[in-house]
C-alpha cells in the first residue's frame, strides 16, 4: 500500500508534492475554478483597499490622490473627497473641450460674506490662477441669488457655494426651490464649502445642498481648500 511521502520528503514545492505516490493526483489540479497549491502566487494574496474603506468615509487619518493631482502636489485628500471630487472633476474636462473660454469657477455667496471669508476665498483662488466670476467684481447690486448662481454658472465651468451662518440665513428668505437646486446639482458642478457651520445645520435649511459632499474648513485651511479647488479645475 502506498504511503505519503511527506512526513520524510516534505510537500514544500510543486514537485515534492506531485511525486508524492498518494498526493501527486491531488496536486496540480483545480478544484470549483480555484488553483493548484503548485500555482499559489503570495502576490495575488495582497491586501487592498478600498476608498470607502474607514468605517466614517472621511478617510481616518488615511489619504489619497485623485488622477488630477500632478506629481510632486504636497496637497493631501481624503479619499472621501477624491470620491466627491472626481465627478467635478469630470464636469470641467466636459466644459473645457465644449467651452474653452468659460471662467474656472463662480463663486455664490451670502451677501454678508462679501468683504469677509467670500472675498478671503476668491483671494486665494485668483492667487493660485484661477479664474473666479465673483458678484463683487461681476455683478450688479440687487440680483437675486439663484438668479446670480444661473448667470454664474453660465460663465463658469463649475460653481463653488461658500456655506457659512450668513447663507443658512438668507436661504430661506431667497425661497430656492428644490427644482432650481437639482438642476445646478444634477450636472455635478457645485462644490459646497462648509465654513463656521456643519452639513447637519445646512440640512435643516437645504436638504438637497446637504446632500452633496464638498470641502469643509473644519478639515483644511481655507488655504489648504483654495489649493484643492485650483488642482481640480486645472488642465
């Protein structure tokens, strides 16, 4: 009676194994679609992970680089914002090849941010190249606000919603409608940039604003948020 070999000449290889008189049929065969012990790849075993992989999606402590981020870029994403970004990101390519002229970005705002954050952003945007329609410099007195995010945004490849207390407070008095909102969002070119509030407080006002994730100032600078913004809208 045939007796297997490994207790004396081991099953450490392929070979070993296939001599084996009781064993070497049970080797080198696939089982179900699955392999042979002989064709065990440790590389084909390596852990992955995935964007949504921490518990919160914010990322934990972990980072990642979205396709747009040129080598040698010291910006760091979260992967959750990669996963919100790269549908922007899309949206400029689309508006680039279609309208070459377009402004990089318009900037909506709460008219009482006007010479304070809202200008500190448009800023910084215009210091690091990019193109921004911002209503102080563009826009006459008097035009209501989704009326100015329509002309904007028309001018503009993608918009940037600067959510702060002022805008929670004016948004009900502007009457937006779920329609006019939806449309601006279903062509994935609205940012919302959290400032001095939450999206738990932007929810209670706006639920379909809220529902878009964007940037918050709460995880990065207003710097750190202007740099993003200048990677994703340049090409």
């Amino acid at each position: 009676m045939s007796r297997c070999t490994a207790p004396v000449l081991g099953h450490r290889t392929a070979s070993g194994a296939a001599n084996c008189p009781v064993c070497g049929g049970r080797y080198g065969r696939s089982y179900g679609g699955y392999s042979s012990y002989g064709s065990y790849s440790p590389s084909s075993y390596a852990p992955s992970r995935s964007i949504g992989s921490s518990g919160s999606g914010s990322g934990s402590g972990s980072s990642a680089r979205p396709r747009w981020s040129r080598a040698g870029s010291a910006v760091v994403y979260t992967p959750a914002q990669v996963q919100s970004l790269t549908p922007i990101r899309n949206a400029v390519e689309v508006k680039a090849a279609e309208q070459p002229n377009l402004r990089d970005v318009f900037l909506c705002h709460a008219w009482d941010d006007r010479q304070g954050v809202a200008k500190q952003l448009h800023d910084l945007l215009e210091a690091a190249g990019v193109k921004v329609w911002f209503s102080e410099k563009d826009l006459g007195l008097g035009v209501p606000m989704m009326r100015a995010i329509d002309k904007g945004l028309a001018a503009s490849r993608i918009g940037l919603v600067l959510v702060t207390p002022a805008l929670l407070a004016r948004l009900p008095k502007e009457s937006v409608a779920d329609k006019e909102l939806s449309a601006l969002l279903a062509g994935n070119r609205l940012v919302p940039i959290v400032h001095n509030t939450t999206y738990e407080a932007l929810r209670n006002v706006s639920p379909l604003l809220a529902s878009r994730s964007g940037l918050d100032t709460a995880e990065d600078s207003m710097e750190v948020i202007a740099s993003k913004i200048a990677e994703l809208v340049t090409l």
